[in-house]
C-alpha cells in the first residue's frame, strides 16, 4: 500500500519548472481570453487548443533547453545572436506586455473575490497585488516551487464545472476536429491570434528558461557534473517529461473553459464577455451555485500562481540584459536589480486598476500583442537552438526543429491572416 504514495511523490518531484509554466499560462487573463472565444464562437475554436498542444510543446522543450543547457536566461542568449538593441526592443515589448497583463489578472482576481465575499473590488485587488509581490521575495527557489505546485490544483476546478454540465460529446468532437472555417471574419481570425498569443506566450519562454538554468545551478552545487553525458540527458528526459505533462494539462483546463462557455453562455444567447467574473456570473443562473463558486474560485487560486510568474519572467529577462544577480535563491540584498523589476511590475500592474484605464478592455489586444511579438521570439529561439556553439552537442534535433518551425509558422499565418482580415474589411 505504502508503493503508489512513494511512486506517486517520485513523480512528482519531476514535476516542477514545465508544470508551472503551463499552469501560470491559464491565468486569470488567459480564463477570460477563453471564455470569450467560447461565448463568442461557441465550439467553433476548440480545434486551436488541439492544434497549439504539441507546438506549446516544442517551443517549451526549446525554451527549456536552451536554460538548462547554457545556464543562462534566454535574453543572455538573445544578445549573443541579435543586435543588442534589437533584443532590448523585444525585452521592453515583453514587459510592458507582462504588466498590463498584470494588471487584468489582479483585477479579475479582485472581482472574483468580490462575488463571493462581497466588499470592494480594489480593495481585494491591493491585497493580491501585495501578496503577488512578497511571496517571490519571501521564499526561496524550492519554496516557490512548492506553492506554485500546490496552487496548480485550482485548476481542476474548471474540469470540475465541465462534468457538472451535460455534455454532447459527438458534437464537440465534431466541432473540434471539423472547423468550419469559411465564417472567419476580422473578430474571428483576430480571436484566434489572441487564443494562440494567450496559450503560446512569450512570458512563458522565458520564465521556463530561467526556472531550468536555476535549477541547473542548485544541482550543481550538489556536485553533479555539468558535462556527464549521462547527467544531461537524464535532465533532459526530466524536461521532457516535464513540459509535456505541463502543457497537456494547461490545455486540457483551457479546452474545459472553453467548452464550458460554449455550452452555458453561447447556447443561451451570451456571446459578449469581457472578464472571468462576467463568465462567472452568467454561468451563476444558467450552471447553478457549484459551477459558479467552482469557476470564481479557480480565478483567484490561478492569478496568485500566474501573477508572481508574469512578475518573475519580466525581472529574468531584464536581469540578464544588464547582467544582474537573478533568481529566487538569492536575497533582496543580493539581487536588488531582480526583485525591484519583479515589485515594480507587480506594483504597477495593481495600480492600473485604480486608474481610469480598463485593463479588462485591454484584454484581447495584450493577447493579440502577445501572439505578435511571440512570432520573432520564437524565430530567434530556434536560431539559438541551432548553434553549436552556444549548445554544443545538445542543438535540437531534426524533430525538435520541424515542431518548433511549425510552431513559428503558424503563429506567423495567424497574424499574417489577422492583418489581411482588417485590410480586406
């Protein structure tokens, strides 16, 4: 009896960096971008979640090669094949991205605990956004870890609220393996490049990143040896196994959102939502009591994960573009560059919501900005992930590089067709 718990805890200790990144990918911004497209179009957009999994997939395994390989973030490695203003540009895109993102997530998280406790929403969005802030400073590398991993488990929730719902399976398996792409129109093809921008997003290439070369340091400092052949490919199966276990998981909760929206709000004539308390409340008389508790719930639970990721991969890439002590290992002391971007941005983004602009408006657009600059991104990334000399023997294999290519390809045709959409009206 005493075998599954021990296999169980075994497996999950592989669990970590892949996990979290997937899980911090279904913020509370992302549960909204979801929950529009499925009020929106109904079933329609399930097939981009089928289709983005196993080039989330190889885009993260790509990101989190590229940390673990070369010990650094992947702004370092940005500048050894970019110009250095160039990666600077793509940095400061990624930032103010982060923040406005940010600052939808406190908001939604405020609003989320507003309709089950009642009070202030921004009181209860300044208390998430000091939270969202201490937490990083206050624990270290493995202690984050932890509490990210536990808070991962707010997301089930959103499976939970499916199977409370009666199901068509035939039908949604039709829709999302038969598309029907004759309809797209400018909402349409734009709703798709913010569905990729939300699942596919830079933040997450560059938190993982960082996540695996801080963990690369701590097994050093072990005693492990860097160059044993067999110690890197037994790190390398473990991101494997890792990222595709991360990105399954954040996918199957973004498809269940989707669903679930479709089936509650599309099919009962709601198809205008701006934010994860709007679709939690249409949900409250249509789903019931459970649904609504379950969804609001699960908003909170996956902004406290989301939010210090969206923070961290911010202060990451800035900490390696000036050479700064990074990580969560260190001190405030000893990373004050780190951790006073991390603050800044968490700061700022809660502040927002005590301004006239609406960042829950801004939703769809900061996916939209997302699935942009997602696209050079990626293409530098796979540059890196060919060199020898940055990687040595551990470039990409010829899988690796036609997933990830596909990856960049796609994502390309997504704005590319965004952009014809609005010149062609």
């Amino acid at each position: 009896m005493q075998l599954f718990p021990k296999q169980l805890r075994r497996v999950t200790r592989q669990l970590g960096p892949g996990l979290i990144t997937g899980a911090a990918d279904d913020d509370p911004s992302g549960l909204a971008t979801y929950s529009q497209a499925g009020a929106a179009f109904g079933a329609g957009l399930l097939w981009t979640l089928v289709l983005t999994t196993p080039l989330m997939i190889a885009i993260q395994m790509v990101s989190a090669r590229i940390g673990w390989v070369t010990g650094r973030g992947l702004a370092a490695n940005m500048c050894r094949v970019l110009p250095r203003w160039f990666a600077v540009g793509l940095v400061v895109l990624l930032v103010l991205a982060n923040t406005l993102n940010i600052a939808a997530d406190i908001a939604a998280m405020g609003a989320a605990l507003q309709l089950i406790v009642g009070g202030g929403q921004h009181g209860h969005s300044l208390l998430f956004g000091v939270l969202c802030a201490a937490l990083p400073v206050y624990f270290s590398y493995d202690g984050m870890v932890r509490v990210l991993k536990w808070l991962t488990l707010a997301l089930l929730a959103y499976v939970a609220v499916v199977f409370a719902l009666h199901v068509n399976w035939g039908a949604m398996l039709r829709d999302t393996l038969m598309p029907d792409l004759r309809t797209g129109n400018s909402a349409y093809w734009m709703m798709i490049v913010a569905v990729l921008g939300t699942t596919i997003s830079p933040y997450l290439f560059f938190w993982q990143a960082a996540q695996e070369s801080e963990q690369r340091d701590k097994s050093l400092t072990h005693g492990e040896p860097a160059r044993h052949l067999g110690f890197m490919r037994k790190h390398l199966a473990r991101i494997k196994a890792d990222t595709v276990f991360g990105m399954v998981f954040s996918n199957l909760i973004a498809f269940c959102v989707m669903l679930a929206t479709a089936m509650t709000l599309n099919q009962n004539g709601i198809h205008d939502i701006q934010s994860t308390a709007q679709a939690a409340q249409a949900l409250r008389p249509i789903a019931g009591e459970f649904a609504f508790s379950l969804f609001a719930l699960g908003v909170i639970g996956t902004g406290m994960l989301a939010v210090p990721v969206l923070a961290g991969s911010a202060a990451y890439a800035v900490a390696d573009l000036f050479e700064w002590h990074s990580g969560l290992d260190h001190s405030l002391s000893e990373a004050r560059g780190f951790y006073t971007v991390l603050i800044f941005a968490t700061a700022i983004g809660t502040l927002l919501d005590f301004t006239p602009l609406d960042p829950i408006k801004a939703l769809v657009w900061s996916a939209v900005v997302n699935g942009v600059i997602a696209v050079p991104i990626m293409a530098v990334l796979m540059l890196i992930g060919a060199q020898k000399r940055i990687l040595g023997e551990h470039t990409l294999s010829l899988r690796h590089r036609v997933m990830g290519w596909l990856a960049f390809g796609v994502m390309l045709l997504a704005v590319l067709a965004m952009l014809w959409s609005f010149v062609a009206g």
